[in-house]
C-alpha cells in the first residue's frame, strides 16, 4: 500500500517531469506551417541566455537561476521559462547535498519523532525535507507565476547603499513585477509557499495545527527572503573573494531539446 510521502514524491516527479516536457516543446528550429494563411510562423527560439549574475549556483552550492540582471527587469518572460527557473532550482544537484545536511540536523535534533532513528529515520527526513523544498520551488517560482502572470525572477540591484541593497532584496517577498506592467503584491510567493506548507500535512504526522503551519509559511518566506539578499550581493563577493569576472557579461548557448 502507498504511504503519503511515496505518493507526494510521485507527485513531484510527475510535475517535474511534466515542466520538463514542457520547456522542451516548442523549442524547434526551423518554420511551422501556419494552415490559415499558408505562411511560415518562426517558432520562438532565443539565440543566446544571459547568465544569471554570479553565475548559476552561489559558493558552488546554492541554485541561482531566478536571478537576473537589473537590465531585464521590465522584460516578460515566457509561461516556458517559469517552470524551466522552478525545475532548475528543484533538481539541481547540489540541492541533494543541501537537503542530506538538514536531514541530519533535523535527525540529531529529534524533529519529527515519528520518523525513528538509523538509516530509515534518516532517509525519511531526507525525503520529506526534499519535498518541502521541491514543492515549494514549484509552486511558488513556476505555477503560481504562470496563473497569476507575475515573475519569479530576482532582479540584481548591484550598486547603491549597502542597506538599500538588503532592504531592496528582502522585500521582494513583498512585492514583484507583475507581467506586462508594474509592481505588484508577491501573491505566488505567499500562496505558492501556503499551498506547499498545506500538502506537507500529508506527511507530517506531527505538527498539523495551524500555529505550526502559520510558522512553516513565515520561515519559508523568510528563507527566501534571506536568499535573495545573498543573490543581491553573491556577485560582489565572488569578484572580491574569487577573482572571478562579472558572469553578466557572458553568454551560454541556449539549451537545445
């Protein structure tokens, strides 16, 4: 018989794999017929991706692909490449490491108790600490965007006063550029991250009450809020630390299907 956890790791696999399918439709060269006028439509394919600034992970570790230069914010981008950024940021390897780290804190610390000790309460946690962070990535940087048309990328300031910078950065969890037009409230970060904090009850046996989920939204909003503010200033702590040039200024081919 299924047990909850096994059947929300499906339900990740499927989205993912299902996002996946997606960014790659579409992305042909070459002209589509057009039947109604008899004309070739030229299907949408960027020539070439600006990377993203610093580099697409921070210290080698931490995905970095919803960040994007001060120069594209304004810019829309496609329903496509939403899922593509929330897809990156879910799969990408070093987030197996990442999880393996709090899986052992959380097992060290006795979270959920529940789970046991050992390999089988370790690899439990491991799970569900994957999903959290799979889910959440999903839902708030590509579903809730494609719905409500806002975008999940974090635009680097890159200059200014230093705590203009981080006040910039934390309250994007606020608010974000709506497509096509201006600022807005962040809807797909707080119902993005409510929606993956309510389906964490499916395996969580402990914790259910809403004081406990009302705790879970806030440090969810709140991680990413700080994230955002290393995005903001990863770009000067690799060229001052690492010597490394301003990855803005390169271009990567643009992924082929």
């Amino acid at each position: 018989m299924f047990s909850l956890p096994r059947i929300a790791c499906v339900g990740v696999v499927c989205l993912v794999t299902g996002t996946r399918i997606w960014a790659q439709e579409g992305v042909a060269t070459g002209a589509a017929p057009d039947t109604s006028t008899g004309q070739s439509v030229q299907a949408e394919v960027p020539a070439a991706e600006a990377a993203p600034p610093g580099g697409n992970r921070m210290f080698g570790v931490l995905p970095n692909y919803r960040t994007a230069s001060r120069a594209e914010e304004g810019t829309v981008i496609s329903a496509r490449k939403k899922l593509y950024i929330a897809r990156r940021d879910s799969t990408d390897y070093p987030l197996f490491f990442i999880t393996g780290f709090f899986a052992g804190i959380n097992q060290l610390t006795g979270q959920q108790p529940s789970f046991g000790q050992g390999v089988k309460g370790y690899a439990h946690r491991f799970g569900t600490n994957y999903i959290d962070l799979a889910v959440g990535n999903a839902l708030a940087e590509g579903v809730f965007p494609v719905l409500l048309h806002q975008d999940p990328r974090y635009f680097v300031r890159g200059s200014g006063p230093k705590w203009q910078r981080a006040k910039y950065a934390m309250t994007r969890v606020i608010v974000t550029r709506q497509d096509g037009h201006g600022l807005n409230f962040n809807y797909s970060e707080w119902l993005g991250n409510a929606a993956a904090v309510a389906l964490s009850n499916t395996y969580y046996p402990e914790g259910r009450d809403f004081t406990n989920n009302y705790r879970k939204l806030l440090w969810q909003v709140g991680t990413d809020a700080l994230s955002q503010v290393l995005k903001e200033f990863w770009p000067d702590l690799r060229r001052k630390f690492f010597g490394s040039p301003n990855p803005d200024q390169k271009l990567i081919s643009a992924p082929r299907p």
